[in-house]
C-alpha cells in the first residue's frame, strides 16, 4: 500500500496530535495513556510499501517535538529507531499473526510511553500507567484490526494481487 | 513487492540520525537552547488562532447577536461576568490585604513608587497544555493581560481567586507562568513557625516538602494549613496555599509532606498578576 505523500502525512500528525492532546487528561485519570501521534506514524511506516527513509522519519520528528511542545530529539530519536525496527522487520511481519502484530503495536507504544515519561516524568513514573497501556493499546490495535475500515483496506489490497 | 531490509549504509543512517536526536535531546535538557523556538512557536500558535476566529468566527458571532434581539443582553451578561471576575480577584485580595501587604500604606507607597494605579493586573490563559499537566513534570501556562502594559513581568507572581498559581518565568508579550506543582519550581512554605522549601511534584494540584523531625518538633498531621512564608520575594507571606494530604518516614530523621493545593489552575481563565515589589 502507498504512503500518504509529506503533507497528508504532516496533517495526519498535526490532527493526531490535537486529538492526544485533547483525549491524554481523560485517559490518564483511568492510568491509560494512548500516544496516538506515535501509532499513526508507526502505522503508516508498517502499511508502506517502500522503506520510510530515516531523515524523513527524524525530520518528522523534529516536527511532532515542535508542536507537542515536548523536548527536542526526543521523538526524533523513537521516530528513527521504531521506522528502523519495522522496515527491518517488514518482511517477517508477513509470517505474524494480526494478533501478534497487535501485541508489537501494544509493546511499542509501551516503551515509547516509558522512555517519554523518563525524560518528561521522571518523578511520578508509573508501571501501573504502562501495564494498563499496553492492554488498552494492543486491545485498540485488535479493534482496529478487526474493523470494516481495515478489512475493506485489506480487501483492496488483496485484489491489487489479482 | 517484498521490502528491502535497510542495507548497511542505511543502517549507518539510522544510527547517526538516532544518535543526533540524542545529542539535541542532551542539548535541550541541560541547555534549554530550544526554548526560543518553543515560545516562537507557542506565540505564533496564539496569535495564528487569535487572528484566524477575528477574521472568520467573530464576523458571524457579531452578526448573529446583531440581529438577535437578545444581542444587548449578551454583552451584558459578558461584561458583568468579567466584571465578576475581576471582583473575585480584587476581593481575594482585599480579604487578605494584611497578607499581601502589611498595611494599607505600604499598598499606596508601593502604586506611587511604581506608578502604578492597581495593584494586580487582571489577565487570561493563552494556552494551558492540559496534557502536560496531567500526564509529565513540565507544568507551564500561557497568559496575556487584558489592558496593554509594557511591564516586564518576569518574577512576578499570578494568582486567581482562590489564591496563587505561580510565577510569571518569561515574559515576550505573551507570558510564561511556571506552576507551583512544576517540579522546577521551588516555593518557601511556613506553618506554626516552621519553615520548609516546598517543591512542585509533577502530579496535578501536589507539591511535597522534606523536613528534619530534629527541626521541626512538633509534629505534622494530616489537614493541617500551610501557608507562604515570603522568603524569597516572589510570593506575599501568609497567603493559605494548602492542606497537609500525606506523610512519609523517608528515614529516622527526614520526613516528606505532600500538600494539597487550595488553587486549581483549570477552574477559573481569569488570572491576576502581582507586580513583583
């Protein structure tokens, strides 16, 4: 499946990231924290069909610190490194199960939380808040999985086969 | 089509570009060498907004209460509730003007030192990233005041009506408030003649003090008030800032109180800010 080009792709964030914004004080009353701007891109670095280069994954990043007012480098860095696990692994994700894709999804968004909250909550960091997370995040990935949108998705992609 | 693994150059790519995502990270902790892009940022962001519902939300406002026969009543209602607003800052403030100041004189030495015919100057949140404050250890908001000044604010405190908030850290037209439960902020605390350096917690509406059971003898309970001490010059002594929530042995001697703070900053958008004496 095509990519969306760069400013589909900046819009995307840019909308990902109001919606985290908004959603974040609710969920984090319930110990959940959804780090949706992290999943759109790692979902659309994993329904590409070509390698996501790393200097756009980096400026991307650069560019998701910028408007979440967060530190500079620091999803630079998780963008790069989590466009290098998924590129690297494209090819043997084909052999998972969408299940087990889900549990990848559900265990990335954990460690992205972790080492965020390393750097910008250190004194109230939570293990209850990345236990939770992971189910809720990989019971989302599944729900999406699981739902027509995705299924039509995949559909199309399979008669590009035929 | 099968993707490629990354070859070896890509790889080397990928390394140099994670491994200067590092170094800005280092960078901007120990430097903060990014808050100017930051602010820009921030500020280009309100004004954006700002201009944007000027030019396409306000004209439609305007013409709908103009034809609205309750158009008068609106505008009303607005003006008294700021009005109302302002009142309860005002009102925090007379109620507590032997806390603010020591006396009536000194509130009239300190408007004719400076020139000044009010004693706080009335403002609204900008921004207040409410994610950070509930999720991360940065607590920040964006204020602006209402009547145009060119006071610089920097180290100045801001209050609502329930008692204060923070501290204005920047000031570049639109200013920066650091809150109390920052954990970069520092507040000097006092109860029954006993004094601590309170320290924001990260966690909304918290902050904690450590102190020695050697010092302090009398010991703290629970619900207990804490109020400003004054030391430092920032805030006003004896201004109620919370409650003692909880109590925590860290070893035989040093003892960690968690205060629960009277002001809650997503209550009330109308702010007041004290110019700093």
């Amino acid at each position: 499946m095509k990519a969306p080009g760069i400013l589909k792709t900046i819009l995307l964030l840019f909308l990902a990231n109001y919606l985290e914004s908004i959603t974040a004080p609710a969920f984090i009353k319930i110990y959940v924290a959804w780090p949706v701007t992290f999943l759109v891109f790692s979902g659309l670095v994993y329904i590409s069909s070509k390698n996501i280069n790393p200097i756009y994954a980096f400026c991307l990043g650069i560019f998701v610190d910028l408007i979440s007012n967060s530190l500079f480098g620091l999803n630079a860095m998780l963008f790069c490194l989590f466009s290098y696990v998924i590129n690297s692994y494209s090819n043997t994700f084909k052999l998972f199960s969408y299940l087990q894709i889900c549990i990848f999804f559900g265990a990335s968004s954990v460690f992205f939380i972790g080492l965020s909250n390393l750097f910008l909550a250190i004194e109230n960091f939570s293990y209850l808040i990345l236990f939770v997370s992971f189910f809720f995040n990989t019971g989302l990935a599944l729900l999406i999985a699981m739902s027509p949108i995705h299924r039509f998705s995949v559909n199309r992609r399979l008669s590009e086969y035929d | 089509m099968a993707r490629v693994a990354p070859s070896s150059s890509t790889k080397a790519l990928y390394f140099l570009c994670i491994l200067l995502g590092a170094i800005l990270l280092y960078v901007d902790i120990s430097y903060k060498s990014f808050d100017t892009i930051k602010n820009t940022y921030i500020s280009t962001t309100i004004s954006t907004k700002f201009l944007f519902k000027k030019i396409t939300i306000d004209p439609f406002i305007y013409l709908y209460e103009l034809s609205s026969s309750k158009s008068q009543l609106i505008n009303k209602n607005r003006n008294l509730q700021a009005a109302l607003d302002k009142s309860y800052l005002e009102n925090f403030i007379v109620s507590r003007g032997d806390k603010f100041f020591m006396d009536d004189e000194a509130i009239i030495a300190l408007m004719s030192k400076y020139e000044i015919d009010q004693i706080f100057h009335a403002s609204k949140i900008k921004l207040f990233d409410t994610t950070k404050y509930f999720c991360c250890d940065t607590h920040v908001m964006y204020i602006d005041v209402i009547s145009s000044s060119d006071t610089d604010f920097t180290g100045s405190a801001v209050i609502n009506s329930e008692g204060i908030l923070g501290q204005v850290i920047s000031d570049n037209g639109v200013k920066e408030v650091l809150l109390l439960t920052d954990t970069s902020h520092y507040i000097p605390l006092e109860t029954e003649g006993y004094f601590c350096n309170a320290k924001g917690s990260g966690r909304p509406g918290i902050i904690s003090c450590t102190y020695s059971s050697l010092i302090w003898t009398n010991p703290v309970s629970n619900g207990q008030k804490i109020y400003s001490s004054g030391l430092g010059g920032i805030y006003p002594r004896g201004i109620p800032i919370g409650y003692v929530q909880g109590i925590t042995n860290i070893d035989e001697t040093n003892i960690k109180i968690d205060i629960k703070l009277i002001t809650n900053p997503l209550k009330v958008s109308m702010l007041g800010i004290i110019e700093n004496q």
